[in-house]
C-alpha cells in the first residue's frame, strides 16, 4: 500500500517540477485542518456519465478500502446503495440536490463524498490497445454544504501487446489482453491517486501532519468543471 502512494507521490514531484500549478493541500482545503475536519465519509454510489452500464457497480467494490486506509470512517457503499433504493432513489444524479444536513441527520456522517465516472473504456487502435477510467470527486460538508475537497483522477493500462511480427497474431492478442483487463484494479489505483490529494483524516497516524504536501491545482481545478 505504501508504495501505491509513494508512486504517487513521485508523480507530484515530477509535475512541480514540471511547471504545472500546485499547492500544498493546507493551502488547497483549510477546511479539512480545521474544527470542521470530517472523521466520518459518506460515499453516494457513483453518478456514471461513462459509456459502460456496468461501471457504477464495479466502482461502488472499489471506494471503501482507500478511502478507510487514509484515516476515513465509510459505510460500505452497496448498504448505502440499498438504503437508497428503498427510498426510491435509483439515481445518485436525484440525491445532488438534497441538502446536506440530511445526510448529516440520517447517517451521521461529517462529509458526503460525490463521485462522477467520466470514462471507463476499452480502446483499440490498429495494433494499440489501452484501458481507461477517469473520474471526479468532490466532497461536501455536511454542516455547512460547502465543497471542502476535490480532485479528478484517471488510470490508463497499455494493453497493447508485445510485436511477435505477425500483424494478425499482434492484433488478436491485443484485442484479447484489452478485453480481459480487469477494471476493478484499475478504479481501486483511480482512487489510490485522487486519495494522495485528500488531507489524511483522523484514525491516521498522519493526520493533520500533511499539510506541507503539494497537490496539483490543475487536477484539483478539474473536479468542478462540470459541477
């Protein structure tokens, strides 16, 4: 697990030094170090704005374990899921507009986590192929409704396969090894990587010790573009 985050980590060195805007995540999300912080992370199921109807579903097994493991209290998405359903909620797009307090009142929770699928596809082009999930955050308090976190992520697995100097024999092996990637890591590192950005919460031993970490404001930024 550490070493997830300290590829990560290494990404956000490389684009400081690249010149991309950045902040630390202080200067980036104040509210998430003061009296305001969230120790308790409700995950609304996965608004998917994809082209796969099976998205939603192999996200909502992904969320809860990198969420939890940077100091995060979340009941398992499907529970929500299901609570929902019985309201009559068979969209999360129905739930963005409720007031906050609600979840706050009905599920005790400090913060309310959105998350928007914006790609989850399997590419072929001629002998390439590639896997990829993209996806926003954005993350309310339930107090005061204010957006007290955002990032956007995406993951991309090459899949094209290695030249055996048969165009065919390159060309179904490609299709095949695209065709077979399993989603589910791919969202799980997706999450891993918006959750370096995410201020560590209260049952981490680095909590309120990352202050000083710098997060691309660039990726920050792009959570809100269609909000």
């Amino acid at each position: 697990m550490k070493n997830i985050f300290y590829i990560f980590a290494v990404g956000y060195l490389v684009a400081s030094c690249s010149g991309l805007p950045v902040q630390t995540k202080l200067e980036a999300y104040p509210a998430m170090y003061d009296d305001r912080k969230p120790l308790s992370v409700l995950v609304i199921p996965a608004i998917n704005n994809s082209t796969a109807a099976e998205a939603t579903d192999y996200f909502n097994v992904t969320i809860t374990e990198p969420l939890s493991n940077v100091g995060y209290y979340t009941m398992p998405v499907e529970i929500v899921k299901d609570i929902f359903l019985k309201e009559g909620i068979v969209d999360s797009t129905m739930i963005k507009g409720l007031p906050t307090t609600i979840f706050k009142k009905n599920f005790g929770a400090d913060a309310v986590l959105f998350v928007t699928i914006n790609k989850w596809d399997k590419q072929y082009i001629v002998l390439a192929g590639n896997v990829s999930v993209s996806m926003d955050y954005v993350m309310l308090s339930t107090e005061t409704s204010e957006i007290i976190w955002q990032y956007s992520a995406t993951q991309t697995i090459d899949t094209t396969a290695e030249s055996s100097g048969f165009i065919i024999a390159d060309l179904i092996s490609t299709a095949i090894t695209t065709a077979t990637t399993d989603y589910v890591p791919i969202a799980k590192q997706a999450n891993y990587q918006a959750f370096y950005a995410l201020p560590h919460g209260g049952y981490s031993d680095q909590h309120g010790l990352d202050g000083n970490q710098s997060i691309s404001t660039a990726l920050k930024d792009a959570a809100l573009d269609d909000e």
